[in-house]
C-alpha cells in the first residue's frame, strides 16, 4: 500500500474485474479472488459510470447529479471489495471508479491485466457483455484473454477444457489451457467436435457427399496435432484428448458440467467447423457451467 492508500498487485499484472454490483458480478470477482491467490496476484476491481448528462431537445447536454452518482458507484465498489477481502483476505485488491463507455475503458483496463473477468448476465450495461456486439468486442480486441462467469457459479476444482479446431486461434487457445493448468495445478480435457456436414444443410439443396468415416480420421488427426509436444513444455499437467460425435456449441456446454474452466478461441479457420465468437463461443457463453476463458 503506497501513501496514497491504493494496494498494489502482486506477482505481476493483475487480474481486473468488472464490477457492477449484481449478485453475477460478485461471484466474477470471486473467482478473479480465488484465481489470483492461486496466481500470486492482486485484483483490479472496475466500476464504470455512464456519462450522467440529460440532453434536452435542443441537443445542449448537462451534468445531472454527478457528486450523488459518484458517491453511489463508489460505495458499490466499497462493498463489492468487502465481500471479496472478506474471503479472500490475503489478495491484493485495488479499486476504480472510471467515468466514460463502458467498452472502450474495459478495453483500457485490459491493457494492464493479466486476465479481464465479468459476470453474466450482469445488470447495466455490463449484461451487454453476455450477447450481442460488446462481447465480440471485448474478446477480440481486449490485449488479454477475457474470462465470463455463468450466473449461479459456484466454486470448484475441475479439468480445464479447451476447445479444438486445428486454426491459429484454436492452438493460442490450447497454449492458454496449458498454461492456466500448469499454474493452478489442474488437468487439461481437450475436445474436438466433429459433425458430417450433410446433417446440417438444407433438406433441398445440393451438396458434396462426405465420407464420414475419413471425416473422423481427419479430426482425430487434427486433434493430436494439436495437443502434440505440449508435455515437453508442461510435463506436469495431464492432458486427456476427447474426440466427440456433434455440435462444438452443445459438446462444449455438455463438457463445460464439470470443468473448472473452458477455453476457446475468439475466431476459427480451421478445416473442422470453426469456432467463432458470434456462433458457437456466442452460445457457449450462454449456456455454460463453468467460467469461460476467450483467447484472442
């Protein structure tokens, strides 16, 4: 704690929450608490206030109530930090209230964290964050891997599951997984979903006819390349590589039921049905069990 009262992180960057003080928020900042003790590093705690300004029909803006507001966000975040010191008592916590959109100063934020954490659905602006554009924003563009809390989380240990697709995105992803896993002594699951396309197209169209059996070959092959070598650079972590028939969205929230934490990439290309922030990431983020890690 320096002269200005302000606690410092710990053991590096550190992780910054956002806060808007719903009960999903909370429990966003638990686990950045419990993640950042098992990380040695402190938490970053953010509450960002809306511009207070009434327009009138003219177009002239004025400030409303800015001091009453200010105060209010910062008892908010007050309280949101009690929780946390409270059960978390050995993490470092430092606190923002920032004035502005809530976007672009999150995005700022990421730039000094090591991770950026949020609650869904969240109350606010912040439930934009579950669906829709703000999410797609903040995950491809934040400079660190941005991590959404399901409402309901509850703490737990479990594997650490990544999805795979044989893209760039997919591997930042699974290097993410390892990473994560050898630090907070977990295990990795990773899992590729395959489908024959034809079970998905049209009923009149006209299209090529799979060989669906090569289909499973080529994605069992992508999904050892994948994996292959990760144990020179962590041989501690125990990796189990799951191959499953269907849909990446529902294969990776049915394998999200006893995760600690599920890892996908923000944009596939891979030759198998990639994994894009829009579609399936955008649908895993809904329906979850577990803490959501999107690498950009």
């Amino acid at each position: 704690m320096d002269e200005s009262g302000v606690v410092h992180a710990v053991g590096g960057r550190p992780i910054v929450v956002g806060c808007d003080g719903s009960s999903e928020s909370d429990a966003a900042a638990r686990w950045a608490a419990g993640t950042a003790q098992l990380l040695g590093r402190g938490i970053r705690m953010v509450h960002v206030m809306p511009w207070p300004i009434l327009r009138s029909a003219g177009g002239t803006g004025v400030l409303v109530g800015g001091d009453v507001l200010w105060q209010a966000a910062q008892r908010l975040v007050d309280t949101s930090c009690l929780h946390v010191r409270t059960e978390y008592p050995g993490v470092a916590i430092e606190a923002e209230v920032s004035l502005g959109d809530l976007v672009p100063t999150l995005l700022r934020e990421a730039e000094g964290g090591s991770l950026l954490v949020l609650g869904s659905p969240g109350c606010g602006e912040i439930r934009e964050l579950a669906d829709g554009t703000a999410t797609a924003s903040i995950a491809t563009h934040a400079s660190c891997p941005v991590v959404v809390v399901p409402a309901g989380w509850s703490p737990r240990r479990g594997d650490v599951v990544v999805g795979v697709d044989g893209s760039e995105q997919s591997r930042k992803a699974i290097d993410s997984a390892f990473q994560f896993a050898e630090q907070t002594g977990a295990s990795v699951r990773a899992v590729l979903a395959w489908h024959d396309p034809q079970s998905v197209q049209p009923g009149d169209m006209q299209f090529p006819v799979y060989d669906v059996d090569a289909l499973a070959e080529d994605s069992a092959a992508v999904l050892g390349e994948a994996v292959a070598g990760r144990g020179v650079d962590h041989p501690d972590v125990k990796v189990t590589e799951k191959l499953v028939h269907g849909m990446p969205s529902k294969v990776l929230v049915d394998e999200s039921r006893d995760a600690g934490l599920l890892v996908v990439g923000s944009r596939g290309r891979g030759r198998i049905r990639s994994l894009l922030l829009g579609s399936v990431s955008r649908a895993v983020l809904h329906d979850a069990a577990c803490p959501i890690a999107v690498v950009r």
